[in-house]
C-alpha cells in the first residue's frame, strides 16, 4: 500500500470516528487539492451545517461530500423536488445531473437564491434528494465562452475525474528531502514588458508561475528551454499557476501541454475562460497574419482540462510543502496576486502579477494584506520616475472631451481597446456619460472581442466591484445592456456602413494595433481628418500602437486575405492619449501598494517593466523604505533561506 493509500486509510478512520455511529463513510479520495468524502447519508450531513465544518479544521483540509451512488433517487424525480424546494424568483434555467459523482449542476439566473442564506437552500435540496447541488450563474448576455467551455467539461468529466485524483495524490504525497531552500528563476518579463514566465522552486516541488507572450516581438518567448525550467522535461513541473488571462501572461500555456506537461493549471473562474478566449484567438490572428502558431486548439483545450479554479481568500495545497492563496489585483476580471506559504512556516512569496492599487469603475483595488510575506515580486509597468497616470476623474473628463469636439467635427472616434478589462471600464464611462447627457447619444460599436469579453464579465459579477455587481443583478440596471452598445459580428460590409454612417465611437481589439479588426477600422476611417484615434491603454515597445502615438503617419495595413501581405496607409485622423485607464497601478500606486503592505516584505524583485522603469522603482523602495530590492534580468536565480 502507497503513502497516499495509507494516509486516506487514517484519514477515513478519523472521520468514521468523528461523525455520529450511525452515518456511514463509503470511500474517501483526493481530488486534486480536495478531500472527497463518499456517504450513504448525505441527508445526515446536510442537516448538520457544522459537521463539515468541524471536519475540515480537524483534518486541515477543503472536504466536499458526496453521495455514494447506490442511494440516489432518479434524476426525474429528483428533478421535481430540487424545483420545489427553490424559490422561482432564483430563474433555474438548466439542471444536469451527474450519477457518477452524485452531483447536480443548478443553472440559475440568481445564485445567490439557491445558496440560500448561509447555504440552507443547498443543505435542503441534498436533504430533499440525497444528490450534492452546485450551483452556476446563468449569464445575463449569452456567452458562447462559458457555455462551450462548461459543456467542454461536462463531456470530459471523466477524465477529469482521473486527473483530479491523479493531482490529489501528487500534492499530498511524502516528502522527500529535508532541504531547506527556496528559489526563484527569472524566464521572462525582466528588464521588458511582457513574456512573463517564473520558477518558484523547492527541494521537493518545482511550479511555473505564468507563461506569456511579448506583444510586438514576435519569436520572443519566455526561456522555457534552461535546466531550471523545462529544459529536464515539462512532466517535472508540479504545478502551474496564472495570475491572470492577458497574453503577456498567459499566451503560452497550452506549448506545456505540446511539451508533454499534464499537471494542473490554478487559476480563477472567470480567468479559466477568459484565457481559452484569447488563446483561441491568438490561434486566429497568427493564422490570418501567415504565421504558424506554437500549438493548436487541442492543447488549449487541455489547457482548459487540467485547470483546477480557486476563489479568493481559499488556501489551497498545491504541493506536499506549498499552499496557495489567491487575492484581488483589481487588474482585469479574475486577476490574482498570488501568495505561496512554503513549507511549515519556512518563507512566503507574493507575486503581484498586474495589479491595479487604486478602485476603478470596473473593480475593487488590489489586495495587499496577507500573513506573511518575505519576498514580493512586483509588477514595475508604470514604475518610472515621471509615471504618475491623471487621475480617473480628469481622465475622464479629458475623453469627453474628445468626443464632444470629434462630434462636432461630424467624425467618429476610434478607440484600440484590450478585450478584457480597458474595453469594459470605458463602456462604464460612455453609458454614464450618455445617461447622464456629457456625451450625444450615439452609437457605440464593439468589435472583435469585446461583446464576448463583456458577457463573460456579466457572468462573474461578485468579481467587480460592489455597487457595479448590484447592477448587474438587476437587468434593467445593467450598463453593458445600454441600449447604444452594438456588437459588430466581424463583417467588412457593416464596418463600411459605419464607416459610412453618421458620428459614432468604435471600440475595438487590438488594443496596441498589432492586427485584429483595429487595422480594418484605420483603412476605413484613418484617411478622415474629422475623426480621431484615441489610445486609452498602455503601448508597449516595438507595436504599431506606440509608433503611431510617436508620430508616424505613415503605417503598414496587411491584407489578411493575402497571407498577411499589404502596403501602407497614410493616417490623416487626428491621434489622442488619455492617460489613467491603464490597469495597472501607475509610480505612486505601486509605491502605495509597498507603503501599505502587512506585512512589508523583507526584499522586492521589481520586474514587468521596461530596464529604466524597474531600476527606478527598485531604487525608490531601497531609499524610502530601507528594503532589500533587486531590477533582475532574464535567468537570473535568487535563493533564499
């Protein structure tokens, strides 16, 4: 018998003897970083809101409970009486039953009402029908992300079953070294933007924290191939977690499952299906521009397989000596700093991915409050001596502005937007404008992936702030549903009409002009003097967004149809920057970020920045605060303890 083995054999002997004489435990298993306990009494447990509770502390393990299959009633009768017990108000619109695990998925308008106020609603309906009930929102604008990547799962459960539990009895296996040591390797986004990619390494685990593309440097990709990383094969890794969805952190994920990797992927939610989007379309546009992508959407799909999804605050084993905790970094939807407690008190790490310190429109600020923290690698996009960002207020002053004048020019305004996160922040900004008469009323045209990117935020809405969250509960408060926002579904005759077509504003993908519906929209409009190209986000070096923001006038247009081919256009549309809708924290807010910090971390790795940026920052932390910081480079290893 196993290690593993024997410790499920204790563990289910501890729970035997902690539950009532008369409440039977069938099988107890590891499902990824869960303790799975199987029961021919579910209905016993559910009318005991605290058993589960007293388990979990006793055993210092996340435990679900489930039903042993031999006392389930059929899901026709089961159905009945779970829409009894349910208030109406809570629009179930699907229930899908799962036999083999005794669960039953509740698809619904309203969660929150099927909970029930400190779960009752779900320990009803287990004591009404014995199944386990979980619970997902319905999505108030259709999302054919969500519903393909959760059918996706429903189809693949079994072998999703398997990895779980092939994951679950890796993280709870034995030590084998009584080395004390933690390291961290630099792959990537050191002394540059993008490329993000780390090694976070102990004598007994070795996890890859991001795997990221470098927007405008093309071939330029984390340093994946070295000893530290994958260079002794990709089925070393034990673990990978991502911060968040943005291809800088995220594009190059599915190249693991090329490599042979098939461990876990944490991450959040709403994160999980947010990169199978922009992976998916980074399959697209390099197959439009002639390029031959890394990998095919079947490694994105195994991607998606192997993610095991964890919500803020939960700390979860990942490893026999690493739990991880994520927190809000108020960057985009889903994104997570992300907290590694290493071995029995012996050293905590944060990497604070993007972060964003300051509350936006679109969410709460980033969370920097944890237990423990000796080491913090920080994000240094805006940490330059002179990167102070306007604040909200006049930035959003600064963009009505140019709306009204563009408007009374009889031009249209043009605004290169990401997808996720910049895209939805400014359409809070137009819809209020609107209603509240700062701006005409006029149409608001989303291209490319924005409709879709919004709906899946609608999806996840206890991801956003608090006040913008009430609103999207009540759908005739929902500001994505503004009746002037239009979805362009990608067809060049409806961008000429608009193009042809009275005042408007064009939000559209890409968001630093590196291809993508935005280089339709300057063929069509870049020619007019009464219009305007309005940058809202950050252009990184070497993209066509920051060279046009630099003065060219004079800029490539590829024919996709061509294989990427094409000539250049002459830009007469006037060029605009509005500064303080970035996601990212700007110098002040990271310093803030620092100052606040509780605990303060003993050393801070500035990173994610161009070379002056992370040197200014390390240099600033060093004097204000007396800390030990570093700018590294690429492959660089930092061993503590």
């Amino acid at each position: 018998m196993s290690q593993v083995d024997k410790q499920l054999e204790n563990l289910k002997s501890t729970i035997e003897q902690e539950v009532p004489n008369d409440v039977s435990v069938t099988d107890v298993k590891y499902e990824g970083p869960e303790l799975v306990v199987y029961t021919r009494d579910p209905k016993r447990f559910a009318g005991d809101g605290d058993l589960i509770r007293r388990l979990a502390s006793k055993l210092r393990k996340r435990i679900t409970v489930r039903p042993d299959p031999s006392v389930l009633s059929p899901p026709k009768q089961a159905e009945g009486e779970v829409r009894d017990v349910i208030p109406e108000d809570a629009g179930v619109t699907d229930l899908d039953f799962h036999e083999d695990t005794g669960e039953v998925v509740i698809e619904a308008e309203k969660p929150g009402m099927v909970i029930g106020r400190r779960g009752s609603t779900l320990r009803e309906i287990t004591q009404e029908i014995g199944w386990t009930p979980e619970v997902v929102r319905t999505p108030p604008i259709e999302s054919s992300t969500v519903s393909n990547v959760r059918n996706f799962l429903k189809n693949e459960r079994e072998e999703r079953r398997d990895i779980l539990e092939r994951v679950g009895r890796q993280i709870h296996r034995e030590e084998m070294s009584d080395d004390e040591w933690v390291r961290i390797t630099t792959l990537g986004c050191c002394r540059e933007v993008g490329r993000a990619a780390f090694i976070l390494s102990t004598p007994e685990t070795r996890i890859l924290i991001d795997c990221g593309d470098k927007p405008g440097a093309e071939g330029e990709v984390p340093y994946l191939q070295v000893p530290e990383a994958l260079g002794a094969g990709a089925h070393t890794l034990d673990a990978v977690v991502l911060t968040h969805a943005h291809l800088d952190h995220s594009a190059l994920l599915p190249l693991l499952f090329k490599y042979g990797y098939d461990g876990p992927v944490y991450t959040t939610e709403p994160t999980r299906d947010l990169m199978g989007l922009l992976q998916l379309d980074y399959l697209d546009v390099a197959a439009k521009e002639g390029r031959t992508p890394p990998y095919e959407s079947a490694q994105v799909r195994e991607t998606i397989k192997h993610t095991i999804p964890l919500e803020f605050g939960d700390v979860t084993d990942i490893a026999p000596d690493v739990k991880l905790t994520f927190h809000n970094a108020g960057h985009i939807l889903g994104s997570a700093v992300t907290h590694f407690h290493i071995g029995d008190g012996l050293y905590n790490v944060a990497f604070s991915g993007d972060i964003h310190y300051e509350d936006t429109r679109l969410f709460n600020g980033a969370v920097n409050d944890f237990p423990r923290v000796e080491t913090l690698v920080l994000e240094s996009t805006y940490g330059g001596r002179n990167d102070y960002q306007t604040d909200q207020e006049d930035s959003e002053k600064a963009l009505k502005r140019v709306i009204n004048e563009t408007y009374e020019q009889g031009g249209k305004v043009v605004i290169p937007a990401f997808a996720v996160g910049r895209s939805q922040e400014i359409m809070l900004v137009l819809e209020e404008a609107m209603r509240e008469g700062e701006i005409p009323e006029m149409p608001v045209h989303l291209d490319g992936m924005i409709w879709e990117a919004t709906a899946i935020h609608t999806t996840y809405p206890e991801y956003l702030r608090d006040d913008l969250r009430n609103r999207i509960f009540h759908e005739d408060e929902n500001p994505f549903l503004a009746e002037e926002f239009n979805h362009i579904d990608g067809g060049e005759d409806e961008r000429q009409d608009v193009a042809d077509g009275e005042e408007c504003i064009i939000l559209s993908t890409s968001g630093m002009i590196e291809g993508g519906p935005i280089m339709s929209w300057l063929r069509h409009i870049g020619p007019d003097p009464d219009s305007r190209l309005m940058f809202v986000g950050y252009q990184a070096q070497g993209t066509l967004g920051r060279r046009i923001q630099n003065g060219w006038d004079e800029i490539p247009v590829s024919d996709w149809g061509n294989g990427g081919r094409g000539d250049t256009l002459s830009l007469e549309m006037g060029v605009e920057t509005v500064d303080g809708f970035s996601g990212h924290a700007d110098r002040q807010g990271l310093e803030n970020f620092v100052k606040t910090m509780n605990p303060r971390p003993e050393k801070v790795l500035c990173v994610h920045g161009d070379e002056q940026s992370v040197q200014d920052l390390s240099s600033a932390l060093y004097h204000d605060y007396n800390m030990r910081t570093f700018a590294p480079k690429n492959l660089e290893t930092f061993r503590f303890k």
